[in-house]
C-alpha cells in the first residue's frame, strides 16, 4: 500500500501534479472510482483530473511524471499513437494504464508494443482498477513482457539545402551522448549524400540500406548490423549508396526502423531530408520533437511556412522548434531576425550564428563542435537545443534566478508553436 503522505509538486508553469498517480478520465463512474482510490492512499485530489489523453498529454508534455499514469483512450482518434507519445513524455519508472472500450487483442498487443502497461477494457470496476494501479505501483514501468520506455525521437529537417541541419542534428546526438551520458542513436536517412558519418570521422555502415529495405526482418542483431559506434553511447547508421543506384524506402520501414531504436536508445535523432518530407509522413507523427532548421532569408520564411504547414496535421501535440541557424552579419541575403519572424508569424526558438573557423576545424579533424570548442556559441546553442528535445535537466548547476527559484539552460520540452495548434 501507498505511503499515508504523497509527494505533490507544484511547477511554476505547470499544474499541480502527484508524484505517486496521475489519472485523466472522461467517465463519471471512472472518476468517482478514481477518487475513492486516491483518497484511500492519501493521495491529493488534484491527481484526478476531468479529462482523457489531449489533458494527459498537455499536463505530462512539459516534463511532469508519476509513478503511475492512468489515462482514457475513448475520445483519441489515434489512440496507438498518443499512448506512443505519452509513454516518451513521461519519467522513468513511471507505468501508463490505458482505459478504452476496444475489445480486441491485436489493439492490446499495439498498446503493449508503444509502452503501455495495462490495458483495461470498459465497462470497468472499482476492484479491478484498484487491482491494475496496485501492479503499476510496485513493478513500475516494465510491462509483463519487461519492456522498458522507448525513447525519446527527435527529428531533424533543414527546410533549404546548406542550412546547417545535419551539423545540428549530428552535435545535439553528440552532446546528448557525451555530456548528458545518454545511449544515443543518430541516423541519416540521407543514403546517398548524408555527411553524418563523415563529420564524426566514421566509415560508413554496410546494413542501412538492407534494413530499409526489409522492415519485416529487423530485429535487434539485424539493426546491430547496421550501426557504427563513435563511443559506447553514440551509434550513429549513415551510408554513401552509389549515386546511379535509385534507392527507394517507405515510411512504415523508417518508423519500424527508429521503434527498434527506440527499444535500445534513451534518445534518437533522425537527420531527415527535406525531398522525403511526404513519404515519412508516419516517421513525423511519431515524433517528440521536431526541429525545422532554416536560414534568415526570404526564401527560408518561404520554405519553413511551407513546412510548418506540411507537418500541422501530422505533429499533434509534438514540440515543433524552429531554428535559424548559419546566422552572421557577413551573410548574403539575410533578412533581420524580427523581420523573419513576422514573415513565419512565431518567434524563432535558438540562433545559431555562423562559425566558419570552429566548423572548418570540426570538418578537417571529423570533430563534433563542442569537442573543439566547447565555449562557442555555436556549441552553447546546440547544447540548450539538446536539453530541451531530450528531456535532460540535470547537466548544468542550478543557478538562483526570478523570486530564487533555480533555472539552468534546459527550456520547456514543448515550443511555442505546438502550444498555439491546441
């Protein structure tokens, strides 16, 4: 049985939230017999919240967690892919019971598969939830078949050519490997092109191709195939294909690719081109945080309103981040910061300026940015972007800020722009 006192936070943008249990339910009957249980525990009454998973994602989103989280599916028009998205939102230890009133197997073992603990089919009693919460509580996130939480996807997307998205994509996976000490995938689904590797100094892997190709045989040997390790905490799976070979790969194979990641990484981070926006429509809705890479030009207001438009279907509540990068006052065409923004219509979330000494160093050594020179902005800036689409908060000092309360580098996990789509 619970403790007689639960542990309640109160964040200072964010609501009330128990550490113990946090439910969100739409039914009066589950309500009430949430109540009863809480109440039973100790457990304050603000963890029981009139509400079904658009509430459990909003709540959870910005880096609250619970032991147990008990959340109802009945309303989600894609109930596989938000309890995907929850499970990654929420803290390690923590067990997700899905409600919903689909009787059907294949439904359970979807929901057991994206990270779902239990799932419990309605009409339900209080003896049976009582009995589900208790299980949660003592065996913690691990399902009956010891699945642990996946991790957390990031993907990457340079709305031009030469903006600087690979170098950010290939720094953040660095950084979150090497100074956050996270198991970290980075793949570049560039196979022609793709300069992942190469910045690292790494040759190039032999199975990416292959493992797109047949989704239906990947399993964990078969990925393991494919990787090339920088450190004990990167895998990096890049490829050069031959240019005069066509090289085709459905998003379903992507998807299936980063969901064997995801069971072995803490974080994965996905360089994805531009061209191959519309057929990884599936890769973007898995989301947990997209970063549109653009420069501050006219035609880079053009392309990332395109793409925020593109991906305004797809990315539900998923942290849309927008960056400027390669940003200098020697830079040709650009246009100043406040004009770009009133040309998107939000702000833009990081700068990174333009650094062609450190970022020729990097290149010639096959360095990663903060390797050569951790104190440039540039590396300052892909640091603060690895804390926010990772979750991590423990890397830098607190240090006192507004009324004393601490604050470090990491931002909120979900950006402005998600926040206006609700």
């Amino acid at each position: 049985m619970a403790s007689a006192t639960a542990s309640k936070r109160k964040g200072f943008f964010s609501p009330d939230v128990c550490d113990d249990f946090m439910a969100f339910l739409g039914d009066e009957n589950e309500l009430d017999m949430a109540r009863q249980i809480a109440a039973k525990r100790a457990w304050p009454a603000e963890a029981v919240r009139d509400g079904g998973m658009h509430e459990a994602l909003g709540v959870m989103k910005g880096g609250a967690t619970a032991r147990v989280v008990l959340v109802d599916v009945t309303g989600s028009e894609d109930p596989i892919a938000d309890v995907e998205r929850l499970s990654a939102s929420v803290g390690q230890g923590a067990s997700v019971i899905v409600i919903g009133k689909t009787n059907d197997v294949s439904f359970f073992h979807d929901l057991i598969e994206v990270g779902a603990a239990d799932y419990l089919v309605k009409p339900i009693n209080a003896q049976k939830l009582e009995k589900a919460i208790d299980l949660a509580s003592q065996t913690g996130r691990a399902t009956g078949r010891g699945r642990q939480r996946t991790g957390r996807l990031t993907v990457v997307l340079g709305v031009r050519g030469g903006v600087g998205a690979t170098t950010i994509a290939t720094n953040i996976a660095w950084i979150m490997a090497h100074q956050f000490s996270q198991k970290t995938a980075l793949l570049d689904l560039d196979l022609h092109f793709g300069t992942t590797t190469l910045s690292l100094d790494l040759e190039p892997g032999n199975g990416l191709r292959e493992a797109l190709a047949s989704p239906h045989r990947l399993d964990e040997l078969f990925v393991a195939s494919a990787i090339v390790k920088e450190n004990d905490n990167l895998s990096v799976l890049g490829t050069e294909e031959p240019v005069e070979e066509a090289v085709n790969f459905s998003g379903d194979a992507s998807l299936e690719l980063v969901k064997q990641l995801r069971g072995n990484h803490s974080q994965v981070v996905v360089d994805l081109p531009r061209a191959l926006m519309a057929l990884q429509k599936p890769l973007l809705a898995a989301a947990d945080s997209i970063v549109l890479v653009s420069d501050q030009t006219l035609a880079g207001i053009r392309d990332i309103n395109r793409a925020l438009h593109a991906i305004a279907d797809l990315a539900g509540e998923t942290a849309v981040i927008k960056v400027a990068a390669r940003v200098g006052a020697d830079r040709k065409a650009q246009v100043a910061k406040k004009d770009f923004e009133r040309g998107i219509g939000c702000e833009i979330d990081y700068v990174v300026p333009e650094d062609a000494k450190t970022l020729t160093i990097c290149a010639n050594a096959g360095k990663a940015i903060p390797a050569v020179s951790a104190k440039c902005q540039a590396a300052v800036v892909c640091g603060e972007l690895a804390h926010r689409v990772s979750g991590y908060r423990e890397a830098t000092p607190k240090r006192k800020g507004l009324f004393g309360l601490g604050g470090g580098s990491a931002k909120p996990v979900k950006s402005k722009a998600a926040k206006g789509k609700k």
